[in-house]
C-alpha cells in the first residue's frame, strides 16, 4: 500500500497558463503543504496550516482515479503543484499515472531533491526571488537539477522589481543549460478564502510590459517571458 | 548577387506573441506581397497592392545588417512573416543569418513550398480555415509539409467559430505528429493605415475562454490553445 499524499485540490482539465507548458490541456493535482512562506504566494490554501484539515490524505489509486474521472480516461498531461509537492511520496503516483498513459509536470521551488523527479515529463524549477523573502539553499537546489537526470527541466522565475530581475540573471548564470521563463508576480494575490479578490491585472500587465523591455534592453534573448494567462482570462478564480 | 527581398517592415526585439515560440525575444521581418486575402487579416499593410510602394526591395546582406542592428548584433531569433513570406527568395536570408549564430522562424499559410524551409529552426504552418474565405490546396499543403524535411514544423488554426474548430479538427488528423496550436481569432484588425484601432480584447477573451471549454469538452487533449499575447497587452498596436 503506498502512502497517502496530501491532497488540496484536483481540478481540470484547464490549460496550463504558465511556463513552458502554456496553452497544454492539463488537470492540476495540488498538494497541500510547503517548507516556505513567500510574501506574495497566491496558494494559501495550499500552504498555511490553518488549511492543513481541508487537505485530503488520497493514496495514489484514489488521485489517478480523479484525474481519470475529470479527463474522461484520456490520457494527458498532468501537473503537480502545490505548495510545494516534492514534500509528498509522489513516486507511485507517477509510475501509476505513466502506466495508464498520462505524463507528469510539476512545479516546486527546489528546496527538496527526489529521486522521483527523473520519471517526470517536466520538471519546472521556480527558485524564489528576493522579493518573495525567502533564501534558496543552492546545494539542494543543485540536488534537484542532479535528480532530474535526463527529465527535462526548466527555470521559472518570477520577478517583481528590479532586484529580481538582476537575481534572476545571476541564476540564469548559474544554469545555462536551462531553458528560462521568467514571469511577471501578481501583487494582488487572493487570500486563501476568497478566490473572487480582484487582480490589478493592469499593474500585472505593466510589470509584464517592464519585463519585455528589460529583458531587449539588456540583449537577453535566452530569457522568455511570459505571463500568467490564466490570471488574464479569469482573475483569481480557483479550478481554472 | 542574391535577388533583393521586398521588406514591409522590421522590428524588434520584441517577444513572439502566439503559437510554439510564445514568449521568445525575436527580430520580424516583415515581408511584402500575399497569394491570400483573408476576410479577417490583421497585416493588411503587407498583402494589399496598394501599399506595395512602401515594401523596399532589400537584399539579404541589408537586412540581416538591420535585424543585428536592431538586436545589438547578438543573434536571436528571427520570425519571417507577412504577407506570404513563402513568395520570397528567402533561401539566401537564412543561410547567411544561420552563419552568424541566428536562428529563423517563419509563419506562413502553406500555399506555397520552397526547399528552403529545410533549413529553419521553426515552420509555423496556419492553414486558414472557412471564416477567412480562403480554400487550402491541400497537394500544395503537403509539399509544405515534406518541404520541412527533418526542421521542427508545427501547425497554428485561427479560431472564429464552431465551424472552423470542427475544420481544425479534421486538419488535426491529417497531421497527427504536427504538434498543434489553436489560437482565437482577432475580429477587430486593425485597418492597414491604423495600428491605433481600439481592439475588443473583451471580445477575443470571451472566444479564447470558449476555445478552452471547447477543447476540454472534447478530450482533445493534443491542442494547445494559446492566444494573441502582443494584442493583449498592446492591441492592435505596430512594431511590438
């Protein structure tokens, strides 16, 4: 019997709206859980203990199940976030999934390395920036790369101001072997109550604007950026 | 002395808005003259033979001189578009382009086939489906197709209606190893001598939610549905 992983939500199919999967048909499973507490995370619910009830202990039969409900049995991909999902025993759940057909993506800051990571489909690496009030602990971080093997990884970088920006050049340096997405922050992120909250998305767009002309102005063409699309088509709204 | 290209514009280095390379800094080149006339086509100033004043001759050496001024010579990569870029002696552009360390893009409605699509890093092939008022000829479609060789080739279909979604499909599944991207129609172009026309971004969202619901009703997971990034964050707006 595997162990249960702590499940927030299962939701989809939607499109992914972020990253190097933009635009994929995709159902998301959320666990529920993180090791941090950036300033600006719009997955509360997903995060702080206060929702630790509302989190459902699912063994991984009972999570494929879901998603092959929600997908009608068709295969597709599917992408693990969270919180933070590399602290849950997601290994079964991905042999599980890749046996029936499905592929795996998941989202995780790198703050801890799985030997699992190597079976998924799309590892994206989101080092937190200085503006999220975290500090990334980059020998475990490199963990995270090693583990991946010869998945395919990814950077996303969220970026807020300027100091991310020049942060996120240093760990692009760091890695350049990566393909890099960087992404303008939501500063109007919903509380974890109330998925109606409304997003300054002309703020957001602004930053996004900001970010496009830095990244010509400095000949950064390795850098893609992208937004969040699926904030611009439906705000804070959950399950979407 | 290669034979001279007709240029309606080029600009950049802005990100690529829609379809594979979302997101990407590129350098486009613009090129002059089109076999097609879309009834809903957002580039007029580059088909219609009233504005084939404005469309320089310019041989390759030129514009590549323009596109490594513009990107501050470090190479990126360079979308070919139009118009019809297909129509123009593009062979020479690329190979000279390619030994400086840039990488090529084109988009084009697969009417025409030139060996030369061979040695691009991207094919974008958007046959244009019934709302435009086009007709494909599929042979000539297909010659495009095994024009491209072993070059990476993906297929992007504009999207008004049901009926050009249920056309999508059938396209879809004469080229099941193409990956795909379906992309909402804009039905406020701007005319070609205003890039100032107000856009119904409303209008666009509205289409580009259904697209998604449309595709998830279907299971047709093997679609991604992305939308026109540039006309969301500067309308109809030229030169970004």
């Amino acid at each position: 019997m595997s162990e249960a992983i702590r499940i927030s939500e299962i939701f989809g199919p939607t499109i992914q709206g972020e990253g190097a999967l933009i635009g994929e048909p995709t159902v998301f499973v959320r666990t529920g859980g993180c090791d941090y507490r950036c300033s600006w995370c719009d997955s509360l619910h997903a995060v702080n203990a206060e929702y630790r009830a509302t989190w459902a202990p699912m063994p991984p039969a009972e999570v494929m199940a879901e998603v092959a409900h929600l997908s009608g049995d068709r295969p597709l991909m599917v992408t693990l976030s969270g919180g933070n999902p590399a602290i849950q025993p997601l290994g079964p759940l991905i042999e599980m999934g890749k046996a029936q057909g499905y592929r795996f993506a998941m989202e995780t800051q790198g703050s801890v390395a799985r030997d699992w990571f190597a079976s998924l489909d799309m590892l994206v690496l989101s080092p937190k920036p200085p503006s999220s009030g975290m500090t990334v602990d980059w020998p475990v971080f490199e963990d995270c790369v090693t583990a991946a093997g010869t998945a395919p990884a990814v950077l996303k970088i969220v970026i807020f101001d300027e100091a991310d920006y020049l942060w996120a050049q240093d760990v692009a340096a760091r890695y350049p072997a990566l393909p890099l997405y960087l992404q303008p922050g939501n500063h109007t992120p919903p509380p974890p109550e109330d998925d109606s909250a409304v997003v300054d998305q002309d703020g957001i767009d602004d930053r996004m604007r900001w970010l496009v002309d830095r990244v010509v102005a400095d000949g950064w063409f390795a850098a893609k950026v992208l937004p969040q699309l699926h904030v611009m088509l439906w705000g804070n709204k959950r399950g979407v």
